[in-house]
C-alpha cells in the first residue's frame, strides 16, 4: 500500500500534535544524542541546546512533555573515529539515537511523538548524504541504504521517519521497506522541499555532518528555483506516500510554505532552522527580550499555512507561554 492515512491518527500523540489547538499543538523539539553517560554538552553555535546522552535526554524531555511539548526529532551525532564511507553506523540497532528511541517509548507511551532523522550525513566520514562514487554522490544506492535505515529507527520505535536527504524516490522505497517489515503505522516525514541552505551552518557543528568536501546542490534545491518546482518535489513525495511534507528552511521560503499548503492533501510542516534560530539569539540573548521577536516568527509560519514547526525554540515557547497571549 502506498499511502495509510491512518498513520497520522494511530496515536493520541500524533492527533494532538497534527489536529490539535493547543499552544503547544504542532511544535517539534531537535535533540542531538550522543553515545555515553551523564553527558550534557552545550553546543556553542547554538546556545541552549546540548548534546545529550540518553540517561540526560529522557529526563529533559520528561520535563518537556510534563509541560505538553508531545513532538521531538531526534539526530545522532557519532565520533568521527567510528563513522566510514558507506555509513554502517547508521544501520545498527544500539547507537544512541535508537537507544533514546526505545527508551523515551517506555518512558512515554503514545502520548510522545518521536521523529528519527534518517540521512547518511552524521554516519560517513566525508559528510555527504549518501554513497558517493569518484566524487558523485549516488541515487539509487543511496534509496536502498535509507529504507534499511528507516526499518532500523521504526523497529526502534520512531512515529515518523524524517527523510531529510533529499535523495529522488526515497520516500517510496522507505514506505515499501516499512511495510515489507510489517510497520504499517510508521509515517513517513519527508523533507519534500529542502533547499541547499547557508542556514544549516549551526546545525552541522552540532551533529558534525558537514561534508569535508564538495556541498549538496547536486541533490538539496536550488534557492532560486521558481515555487513550480517546490511545489512539484512536495507533490511527488505525497504520491510516493509521505505522511507529512516539510519545507526547510523556513523563513527565507514562506512563500513557498503557502503555495505547498495550497496544493497538498497532507500536513506541511517547516523547519526554523539552526541559522535562523542562531540570528535570533545573536539579537536577543536574553529571553525576555527575545520573547516577542520568536512570537512574531512563529505567527508568520502559521499564516503562510505550516502546521507543523520543528523549531529550537519549541520547549522555551512552551516553558515561557510566549504564544498563549499577545506577545
Ligand atoms: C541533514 C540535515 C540537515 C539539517 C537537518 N537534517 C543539514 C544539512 O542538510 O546539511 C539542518 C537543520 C538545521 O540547520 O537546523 N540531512
């Protein structure tokens, strides 16, 4: 089957985070975990997020959902020393991402909803996406090594696989492999529009992905492609079955925020992504003082349609009720 619209309601999670009203509906918290114990390393590109180990994520996100943040995508970030060309490491079942999967499971039941990156860019030693060939990074091998990798996080228990490379096909070849292996309530959110960003900058500090040669224009969009094309990518990838669509980087690409919502079935979500979450903390390194401005931008993502917004800013939007009154 190539599209279960029953994914996006199987749990109470997924309904209130997709449906819900709630301030807190439709927001999503990055993590970054790391192998270890009792680790809790500030990330200097971006202030106020740590790289965890599990012991310390589950206890921050447990005070996360006790103030109703139900969303939370997780990135694996591994030493340099154990990551290789093909990206084994993103294929076993014991790394620190699939433990903090499994765990926050037990800890939370359904009433978390748990989004597991699956791209090859924190698990090979050159940074790219994928395999890469003399100096190409390769399609279709790629594919296969995604829908081995997204079998791996639905087995550890993600409500979403979040496809974030930008490979052509994935996402039908994630849904086949979820469904041969019997995941059949396992969604699919497709980082359908993803452009290859100067905003992504913070983010590969932390999760140590940047690719040590070379960029990702050859497979991420090209800023200045006409919406067309946006619109397009998010159409193939609903086809395909993606349960959710999303359009990253967020604000530099509202427009195509709403031209995507005008013209999907499914959710659209958008990511506020590390350089933009970056800026507003060089502005505003005070919380009182930055309040207002992350108000304002978590408006303008809900006018141009997101329903979704994976956001740094998510746990001190809930923790500070900075969307419940006017800010
Ligand atoms: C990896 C991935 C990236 C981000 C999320 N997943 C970076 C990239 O494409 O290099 C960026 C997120 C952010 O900047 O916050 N495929």
């Amino acid at each position: 089957m190539d599209v279960r619209m029953r994914i996006n309601r199987w749990t109470a999670g997924r309904r209130e985070l997709l449906y819900g009203h709630a301030v807190t509906s439709g927001l999503v918290q990055p993590h970054f975990v790391v192998e270890g114990q009792g680790i809790d390393e500030p990330i200097s590109s971006l202030p106020g997020i740590h790289r965890q180990s599990v012991d310390v994520l589950r206890q921050r996100i447990a005070e996360d959902v006790a103030m109703g943040l139900v969303g939370h995508m997780l990135f694996p970030v591994h030493s340099e020393d154990d990551k290789d060309p093909e990206g084994h490491l993103g294929l076993r079942d014991d790394g620190p991402m699939m433990t903090a999967l499994k765990a926050l499971r037990e800890d939370h039941g359904d009433g978390i909803v748990l989004m597991a990156d699956v791209c090859m860019c924190t698990v090979t030693d050159h940074g790219h996406c994928g395999h890469v060939h003399e100096g190409t990074i390769l399609n279709d091998r790629t594919v296969t090594t995604l829908a081995d990798m997204a079998v791996v996080a639905a087995n550890a228990g993600a409500d979403y696989v979040g496809a974030s490379d930008m490979m052509d096909g994935r996402v039908q070849a994630i849904r086949s492999a979820l469904e041969e292996a019997g995941h059949h309530g396992t969604g699919v959110l497709s980082y359908a529009v993803k452009f290859a960003s100067a905003f992504y900058g913070p983010f590969r500090d932390a999760a140590g992905s940047s690719p040590r040669e070379g960029d990702r224009r050859s497979h991420q969009m090209d800023p200045r492609s006409p919406v067309k094309e946006a619109v397009m990518e998010a159409q193939l990838d609903e086809a395909e079955g993606a349960d959710v669509l999303m359009v990253k980087p967020a604000l530099a690409y509202l427009d195509v925020v709403a031209a995507v919502q005008a013209t999907t079935h499914r959710p659209v979500a958008v990511y506020n992504v590390s350089g933009e979450y970056a800026m507003v903390h060089a502005q505003h390194p005070e919380a009182d003082e930055r309040r207002a401005v992350v108000a304002e931008i978590m408006h303008a993502f809900r006018r141009a349609g997101a329903d979704v917004i994976v956001t740094y800013h998510a746990r001190e939007i809930v923790a500070g009720g900075w969307l419940g009154v006017e800010a």
